[in-house]
C-alpha cells in the first residue's frame, strides 16, 4: 500500500493536512479504509 497519497493540483504534488476520514461502503456503510 501507499504510505503517503497526495493530491496533484497545479502541477504539484500536495499532500493533505490533519485528520483523516473513513472510507465508507454506500451499500451497507460498513468502513472499506
């Protein structure tokens, strides 16, 4: 797996800044990530 993701914006790599957010299944809304 990625140890860093980050964005491409403006021809640039960014990485995000604070806290992340779970990754939900729509179907059941069981957490994916």
């Amino acid at each position: 797996m990625y140890e860093k993701l980050g964005f491409f914006i403006n021809g640039e790599w960014r990485t995000g800044s604070g806290k992340g957010e779970d990754v939900l299944n729509p179907a059941n809304e069981s957490v994916l990530a």
